[in-house]
C-alpha cells in the first residue's frame, strides 16, 4: 500500500544537488502499516522505516475540579474544565453524572476539533454549608472512561466575638456595676471565620426573650410584679442611648480580625410615685447580635434557613450616687467680723456597698474647703473642713457645687474615655460678716473743702474711706426744689450740683470737669473755679478715658466668652437629630391646623434619620416591612435619576447600616413546579427605609429570564415596590440560577431563582366509575356517571379521550371526547353505557394529554337483574 516514485540518477550527484522521491501511501483497511525503504548509496545501504497510521483523536481530561472554600449564599459558582483534542481526527465525549449534590453541566456532549480544545462549565450552588466530593465520569473516543473529581467545601459565614487579649469566644460581657450618667467600657474583637469579605452591622435586640431594663433582680418575685408599670414604661425607650457599639458597622477582609469597642451608659427610670428611686439598683440584661449587611428575608425565614447571627450577651447594672453629708445639706457659719474665719466640720459618707466615689468641690468666693477633691471607698466616711473667710461685709447665702467624677466618652472621639462630672450634689452656706463700730471724729479742715462735707464745710470725718457710716452732709439736688426760684431759671432741667450758701468762690471746684454748680435758691450757675494744681489736663482726661474704655472692653469681652461657652454647652445638650441645637419650644409657636387641612392631606410616617453612633434595634428593624412605615407605590417609577435631588442621592456611596436598610426579597425564588413553554412570575419585593432615593439595577444574562422588566427603578424614601421576575423555559428538568443587582451601581447583590420545568399533566378524580341506572329511566335505556379531570399545572393541557378496544368491543363513551382544561381548574366529564345483547359491561379509556402524561380509567356498568 505504499508506492515509491522516483527517478534514479544514471551519474553520480554532484556535490550540492539532490535528488527528490516521493512516497505515496494508499490505505485499503483501517490500520496501522509499518514498512521500508533501501536507499543504496555506492556501497552503502541506509534502510528508511515508511509507518503509515490512520487518522484517529486523542482527547485528554483534566482530572480534578476544586471550587475551594466558599460561602453558603445561595449563589451559583462556575468552573471550567477543559477537554483537548490532541490527535488528527475530531472526537466525541460524553459527561455523565448521577451524583446527590445537584450540579449544572453544560455542555453533556459533544466534539472537540483536532488540535483544539472544548470548555465543559460546571455550576455549583452554594445553598447548604456541606462538604462536597462528587466523581464526573467522561466517556471520551478512543481512551477509556475518565473520571473527574469535583471538590468544594461551602462554610457558613459567621462572625465570632473574641475576647481581647486572650482571644477566647465571648458569650457575654458583665460591665457589673456602674453610676447613672458615667459610663464603663470594654473591648472585644470580631472575627472573619469566612473565606469571603463580608460587611457586618451591630443591631440591638430590645424585645428579645430574657432582656431586662431597670429591673432589680435581686428583689423577690412579689415585688417586681408588684412595680409591672415600669415593665410598660420601658418598652418606648431607646435602648440604644445604654448601649453604644464603636464602630458598629463595617467591612471584615477574609479570616480578619477588628476590635470593636462596647460602652455601657446606664439610665435611670422613674418609677410610681412613692418609690425612693435614688436608693435603687437598676439591672440591665441586653442582647447585641452581629451580623452580614444586606439582603434579609425577614428573621423567621432567616432563622429557618441559616442559624442564628452571632449573639452577645451584655449585662451590667446601674446604681445611683449615695454621698451624704453630716451634717448637711444647710451649713450655717457663725458671724464674723471682716478678716476673720469660721469653720464648720463635715463627714462626707459613701454608702454605695459596690463602687467607690470621687468627689471634687467648685471654688466659691468667701468660702475654703479642704480637701477640695478626694476619693472615698465604699462603705466609708471621709472628713471635710468648710471654712468661712469673708472679703467684704454683708450676708451670704451660695449654693456649693460638688461635682462626682467618673469616667465619660468624649464628643468629638467616642472611642476615647476621659474624667468628667457625671452628676452633682448642691449644699446651702449661709454665712454673715459684721462691721466694726468705730467712732467718728470731726476735725477742722482749713485747707480746701472736699467733694462730700458737713454744712459749714469745716468739719471732715476722719477715717470714712474705711467706714460705710457717712457724717451728714447738706447735698441736695437743685431741680428738686422750686423755693425762690428766679423766673429766667424754671424752665432748668439739668441735674447739677448747687453751691453752699457759705461756701467762698475761690473754693468751690467740681468733683468732675463738666459738673456745673448752681445756688440752692435762686437756681443761678455759679462760676466753678478749676485749680491746675490739682486737676486733670486734657490729656490726662484722655489717658484716663482710655484706660477705663480698655478695662470696660476686656471686662466685657469675658462676659461674651462666658456667655458663649455657656450656649456651647447648652447647645450639646439639645444636640441631637431631634432638638438639632434647639432648645424644645423656645419661643416656636405651634402650627395651627385646621380640619380642612387634614382632609386635604394625609399625616405621612416621618422617621428621624439614624445617628451614625446610634446602633441598631430590632424594633426599628422591623418596622422596616410595616405599611405605616412606608408607602406602597406599583406604577410611575423612573427608570434613571433625572432630578438634580435624584442624582445626588443616587450617587451616594451607602454604609453597611443603610444596606441594612434597605429590603430586596426574597433571596432565593422558588417558583415551584413550572410547565415547558409557559410563563410565570414572582415578585421581587424592594423596600427602602432610607430617607434618600435609591437605585436599583438587575443584571439577567438567563434565557429564561428574559421577559423580566422593568431591569432599572429608582425608589423614592420610604418607599416599597416591586419588579415582577418573568420565566419561561423549554427544557424539562431543575432549574438552579441566579441574577445579580446593584445599588447606587455599587453595592453588590444576588436573587437564586429555583424551579422545576415539568411537562403538562392531567389528574383524574377516580381510576375506576361505576356506572348505575339513571333513576326514572329503564335499565335498559341508559347508564351514565361523572369523573373530574384536574390541571395542576399552571398551563392549559389538551386532552383527548382514547378507548381501549377489546374483542368485544367497547360500550362505553366519554363526553368531552377531547377538549381544554385551563390551569389549576377542573373539568367534568360524563361517561354512558347503552346497554345491549351484547354490550360488554366493562371498558376501559385512555385520558391522553397532548405531550404530557396518559392516564387509563376503567368503566363498569352496574347491571341489575330483575325477576
């Protein structure tokens, strides 16, 4: 089969020509030959092997596919496996798999190219945290079967509270106790067990089974049910103002570990009247539950399909400050002249059996303490000397401030602790400082008269700049009197000074420059004499003005520094998203609505946007699905953000605790047994309690999924809606798919859709009808009975019915013959026997739906004889 053609040189080649043959090879059968060629060469024989093959394929496999560790999500992962046709005639392969861990393989057959290679992709849905190793079995032309190892390990994503620094799983946490307003932290570490990034939010649990608030539990049963009112007054309180979780969202990288600081800030109920709250322990068992950010299907359904988020328990108790004061709180000094002191001995008492406290008293003016601050262990007395030292004379009653330290998170950075006054105590000092008596003695003053003197202006008291008794003096204003006024001077309204009536002109100068002097009686303005020796110039009355015009600035710029600090700290006190500042109804009228208003417009749910420290409740949380919460829109959303408002929002990058908010279910569709070449839909439900817009947009690259619109919307605050997801498929079978979507074209998320395409089908109420006589007929006439034929399918089914001929025939007859049953509805069909000599009483059809299932019903007529 092999032929040589080539024409043999007569002479020698010559040196650098050649000499070119051509071997042919024409195969007669489908196999291998192997022969030779002789090439003589002078004296030399060179034997040349000539193999001729067949063409044929030589496909090989990769022998393992390993997902590796991921997350049970409900998400279907792909791998590709690739099969290479490395021989010179194409081959065919063939993958098989009867495994228990439901797979998707595409494609199960086909050919593969000489010199190329065909990619087999292999679905896996990561529905059940399980350990999967299944065997593909691939039968390839020409090898014998090769088998494939699938492998993946599907973990739970779980987060695990650690302790710090140990590193020990945490169950609970006891802040044990801790005063009303201070504040006792505590670190704990959250760790990644996960081999995905996963974004993780804190959400206190306020209703959860077991949680106390306020709750003494050391008191007997009898007398906590007897205090039930504060079990009700408790359920409206934010529980998230006690605890407070920094930070308490964020993102965990794989197998990641993040210390999250817990601070715990007791508060204080108020009970019924009559109950000494002061004296009371108020203890607090809280629930604090970390979980993934994002979807959520609702905590029952959650609970149902993944265990339970990672818990923590938190329990402390708060108890009020008991310093009391003996005596106290009204201290009295006794009186005391100028420069003297008085003192008054105090025992300040700790009664708080738990914790100890530290006391710092303000400074007052005229009054010492020593020591001024101090710290007193429980159950123990500490003494304190309050000393009376007054700077001037008169009666003095002040409130003395005594400031309780203790520890408390700063404004700005709350994950620092610093010293601060959680709560104050106010004590009364009532102290009085008497004048000495001191005689006064006149002298004669023959020198100049001062501004203030006696009626003559001869006689000085001596020492009046120490005294505050003053000697009589004959001042008198002069626009006070009318007495011998003269007429040219009635009409003078100025408050000026008047001159003695004995006092000489030389001596008389005003006490200031601009005074005027006028007599006591006639009202007339009197020459005022200015000594240069003793007065001001002019430019000592300006040096003088500007410097009381200094201290008069710097005195007032204090007071608007202390006036600003002081809204400050007013401002803090109200600053919070629902007072933002103000102080609540100062000086804000109420708005007056009318009846007609209320018709016109309807009062709309308006939440108050979430702090950033603010954890998380459960109650918030599910308010989340409530129709008082959110308002239902199903037509009129836009497709694209068109409004500048719109756009903006849009654009926002969202927290983990806004994810949290917002709703896109379920995670996982069922959409049940499906019928080939019909249409079903199910809605997507979304919901956005956010106060912003959001937009929403699905990402379908499934066949089956095609019809699926609108594919963009964008959601308004507070709002819930709905895109209907369409499927329709061809193929029989379990269908496993997911769909991707965004948020903001950011954030990330997946819906699986699971269904089971089935064939139409038919279900009969009966398999067997027994057919009696119609009553009022002759038995001989007619038999009739009734069968229903069911679709519980959601596409209609046609059906025709078949009889089953036997040698005697069939008497029997079913009307409709053939005909339609709509989806999940009935159909009732009338079977008749007429009898005769030779009718059979028995029959058999055939309920034969149009590519679907056939089912058989058997007929007997109930003949009765009669004699």
């Amino acid at each position: 089969q092999f032929k040589l053609i080539v024409e043999n040189p007569e002479k020698p080649v010559a040196s650098g020509l050649q000499v070119t043959a051509f071997v042919e090879y024409f195969p007669e059968t489908e196999e291998d030959l192997q022969d030779r060629l002789c090439l003589l060469i002078e004296d030399d024989f060179v034997d040349i092997p000539l193999l001729g093959l067949i063409p044929y394929c030589f496909l090989e496999i990769e022998s393992e596919i390993s997902f590796g560790a991921v997350i049970a999500n409900s998400k279907i992962i792909s791998k590709e496996i690739s099969i290479a046709n490395r021989g010179s005639s194409p081959g065919r392969f063939k993958v098989s798999y009867d495994g228990v861990v439901p797979l998707n393989i595409e494609p199960t057959r086909g050919i593969v190219e000489p010199k190329s290679v065909k990619m087999v992709k292999v679905d896996l849905c990561t529905d059940v945290p399980r350990i999967i190793k299944e065997v593909l079995k691939v039968e390839l032309e020409g090898r014998d079967c090769a088998e494939v190892q699938i492998q993946a390990t599907v973990v739970q994503q779980i987060i695990k509270v650690l302790g710090v620094p140990c590193g020990n799983v945490l169950e609970c946490i006891n802040f044990g106790p801790v005063y009303f307003g201070s504040s006792k932290t505590e670190q704990i570490c959250l760790y990644n067990e996960s081999p995905e990034c996963m974004d993780w939010v804190a959400v206190l649990e306020d209703n959860a089974i077991g949680g106390e608030m306020g709750t003494d539990l050391q008191r007997s049963t009898d007398a906590v049910l007897q205090d039930l009112s504060l079990k009700n007054r408790t359920r409206d309180v934010d529980v998230s103002t006690l605890i407070l979780c920094i930070p308490n969202q964020g993102t965990l990288q794989p197998y990641e570990k993040s210390l999250v600081t817990l601070c715990f800030t007791p508060r204080m109920f108020k009970r019924d009247f009559g109950v000494n709250n002061s004296a009371l322990k108020q203890d607090y068992v809280l629930f604090l539950r970390f979980e993934a950010a994002g979807n959520k299907d609702g905590y029952l359904q959650t609970l149902m399909k993944h265990p339970r988020p990672t818990e923590l328990a938190l329990t402390g108790s708060g108890i009020p400050v008991t310093l009391t004061f003996n005596p106290g709180p009204v201290f009295k000094f006794m009186d005391c002249f100028l420069g003297e002191q008085t003192q008054v001995l105090c025992t300040l008492k700790n009664e708080s059996e738990l914790l100890p406290v530290t006391f710092s008293f303000c400074k007052m003016a005229h009054f010492n303490i020593s020591p001024e601050k101090g710290k007193i262990k429980p159950k123990s007395a500490k003494d304190v000397i309050f000393s009376f030292s007054p700077h001037q004379i008169g009666t003095f009653k002040v409130k003395q401030v005594v400031d309780i330290i203790g520890t408390g998170l700063e404004r700005k950075n709350l994950q620092i602790l610093k010293k601060t006054s959680f709560h104050r105590i106010y004590l009364s000092f009532i102290g009085v400082c008497k004048s000495k008596q001191k005689n006064i003695l006149f002298k004669i003053n023959p020198g100049l008269t001062p501004m203030i003197s006696n009626a003559t202006g001869w006689f000085v008291a001596d020492g009046i700049g120490q005294c505050t008794d003053t000697a009589p003096v004959a001042m008198l204003k002069s626009n006070q009197t009318q007495i011998h006024t003269h007429q040219m001077n009635r009409s003078c309204k100025e408050d000026a000074l008047i001159a003695f009536p004995n006092d000489r002109a030389a001596s008389i100068r005003p006490s200031h420059r601009n005074e005027k002097y006028r007599t006591i009686f006639t009202k007339t303005e009197r020459y005022n004499y200015i000594d240069p020796e003793f007065s001001y110039t002019d430019c000592e009355q300006l040096s003088k003005a500007a410097h009381k015009d200094y201290y008069s600035y710097f005195i007032y710029n204090l007071r608007q520094r202390r006036l600003q600090k002081d809204a400050t700290r007013q401002f803090y006190i109200y600053n919070n998203p629902l007072n933002i500042g103000l102080k609540p109804a100062e000086g804000l009228l109420s708005p007056k609505i009318s009846v007609t208003d209320i018709h016109k417009e309807k009062l709309q749910f308006k939440k108050v946007p979430l702090d950033e420290n603010c954890l998380l409740t459960s109650r918030k949380l599910e308010a989340i699905g409530s129709n008082s919460s959110v308002k239902e829109i199903t037509s009129g959303l836009s497709a694209l953000p068109t409004s500048t408002q719109e756009k903006e929002d849009c654009n926002r990058t969202l927290t983990s605790k806004q994810l949290h908010q917002i709703v896109i279910a379920p995670s996982t569709m069922d959409f049940g047994d499906v019928c080939v070449c019909s249409i079903t839909d199910r809605k997507l439900h979304i919901i956005n309690y956010l106060l912003v817009h959001i937009w929403i947009k699905i990402d379908i690259e499934i066949d089956e999924l095609q019809r699926t619109s609108p594919l963009s919307q964008v959601v308004p605050p507070l709002t819930k809606t709905h895109i209907p997801i369409v499927f329709e498929t061809n193929t029989l079978g379990m269908f496993k798919r997911s769909f991707t979507y965004t948020i903001n074209n950011q954030h990330c998320g997946h819906v699986l859709v699971v269904a089971k395409a089935v064939s139409v089908e038919l279900e009969l109420s009966a398999r067997e009808v027994i057919l009696n006589p119609v009553p009022g007929y002759l038995a001989e006439e007619e038999f009739r009975a009734t069968v229903r034929v069911h679709n519980p399918r959601n596409h209609p089914a046609e059906f025709t019915w078949k009889p089953v001929i036997t040698d005697r025939g069939n008497a029997f007859s079913v009307r409709p013959a053939k005909g339609f049953v709509e989806a999940y509805s009935d159909l009732e069909c009338e079977v008749l026997w007429y009898p005769g000599f030779s009718s059979p009483e028995t029959g058999e059809f055939n309920l034969c739906v149009c590519e679907g299932n056939t089912i058989n019903l058997k007929c007997v007529a109930k003949v009765t004889v009669q004699t």
